[in-house]
C-alpha cells in the first residue's frame, strides 16, 4: 500500500506539503501548480489517503450526517440529495445517509447513530415544508425543507407561496382563464401555502377561484383523475390547464379525448 511519504517523494515535496494538499486544506498554503503536481501523484500511485487516522488527529472527520424523514424514497427528493453529495464531493468530504421513516424514536436513534460515528455536522432533510425538532444540546446542524424550534439552527425552505401564484399566472398567462387546482388534504404546510399562492394569482388576474375548481387526490395518477375532473367541470367545458399542489409543484396540460374551446 502506498504511503504519505513515497507520495511525498515522487512529487518532489515535504511529506507535510503533501498532507495538506491530499486532506483539502492547502488553499491558500500551497501553489496551484505543486497541489497539482501531488494530486496527480497521488493518482499514479493509487493513493488512499487514511481519513479515519487523520481524524483521530484532529477530532474531525470530515463527514456530513444526513437524516431524512421518508424523503430518500420520494422521488423529488433526489435532487436535494444529490445536491448534498456534490457540494460535499466538491469540498472533499464524505457524507453518511439514514431514514428514520418520519418516526420520532427512530430519528433520536438515527442522530445517535450519526454521532457515534463522530460526523461533524447533521444536515435533517425533513419530508415536505414543516417544524422539525432540534434537540437542545445538538450542535452543527441544518435543516433542509423545513423550519426548526430553535433560533440558533440554519433552516432552508422553499418559497412554496410564490411556487403555486408563479405556476398559476404561467398558465393564465398562455390565455387559461378556469385553471382546476389538484391537491390533498393532509394538512401539510406546504399544501395550504402553495394553494394560496394558487388563488392569490387568480385574484391578481381579476378571476374567481371556486371551490368547484380544487380537486383532492392521494397519489396524483393525471389518467385516473380526468374522469372525476370531467365530472367536476361538465362534460362540455373543461379546464384548460391544471396546476398540481401537492408533491412536485409540477403543471401538467389535462389529457384530452377532445379538442375543448381555450377556457
């Protein structure tokens, strides 16, 4: 197996240089040219720098927790995902991935979890918009999709007012006037938001949003649902677009049979 010091060696430099350059921390303290110099090194040789070792020294491991709760089995959540695993691959750190399945026991076991394998810092990847409980003596931690109970946490959520009134004036500004709005009623924050976003667009366009517009529905299936939509329309009119609140935030134009006038 390779060694720091034969990496050192072929590169020409200090075995300190070329520790600096393979652990991510000689910006600022080593040229470009010789940092590159001990990569490609390092490369040559089939180097496997012994991250565990350097973090015994000092006490990081260079590791990001990420707790999720249901969101690494739905499929938008990949995007969020693979953005944590690019920033992290981009700063050269690894990143450790769990699911508690939305269970409050097994979210403080998946945090002890993490601990124990002394990651540096927890990102909590919380399954739609909603309040996510940071223990109180839980530090470096961020939460993704979600807001937290304590002031001194980081938390990112998404505009989901302005989502649902951007889609909307998107289809009213192709020339739809009655815009149907599928959604659930499971209560979620994200769901309200999104849909007041959604009525406060047709205000802002001097259109009514009826009740008799809004659709509920669990799994969104578009093929099963255009039937009770054309129940929920009449069979002459129907709507010209309908703008999804629930999972996604996406706009799908309504199957057709027929060719309906623009509405």
């Amino acid at each position: 197996m390779t060694t720091l010091v034969e990496v050192a060696a072929a590169a020409g430099v200090s075995t300190a240089t070329a520790s600096l350059v393979l652990s991510g921390k000689d910006k600022g303290r080593v040229s470009r040219k010789t940092a590159e110099r001990v990569r490609l090194a390092a490369d040559s040789m089939s180097y496997v720098r012994d991250a565990l070792a350097g973090g015994m020294r000092n006490r990081r491991t260079r590791t990001i927790g990420v707790l999720g709760e249901q969101v690494l089995s739905t499929p938008y959540a990949v995007a969020m995902i693979d953005a944590i695993l690019t920033a992290s691959r981009e700063l050269g750190w690894s990143v450790l991935l769990t699911d508690s399945g939305g269970q409050e026991g097994q979210t403080r076991r998946a945090v002890r979890e993490l601990q124990s394998r002394q990651v540096d810092a927890i990102v909590h990847a919380a399954m739609y918009h909603q309040k996510v409980h940071v223990p109180p003596g839980l530090a470096n931690v961020a939460v993704l999709n979600g807001f937290t109970d304590r002031d001194d946490v980081v938390a990112v959520v998404p505009d989901e007012e302005t989502a649902g009134r951007e889609a909307t004036r998107h289809l009213i500004g192709l020339g739809h006037r009655r815009i149907a709005y599928v959604t659930d009623d499971s209560g979620v924050i994200a769901v309200g938001l999104r849909r007041a976003g959604y009525e406060r667009a047709l205000a802002e366009a001097g259109l009514e949003a009826g009740t008799g517009l809004v659709a509920y529905a669990g799994v969104l299936d578009l093929t099963c649902l255009t039937t009770d939509l054309i129940a929920l329309f009449g069979p002459v009119v129907l709507p010209g677009a309908i703008t999804r609140g629930a999972g996604t935030g996406e706009r799908h134009p309504l199957p057709q049979t027929r060719s309906p006038p623009r509405v």
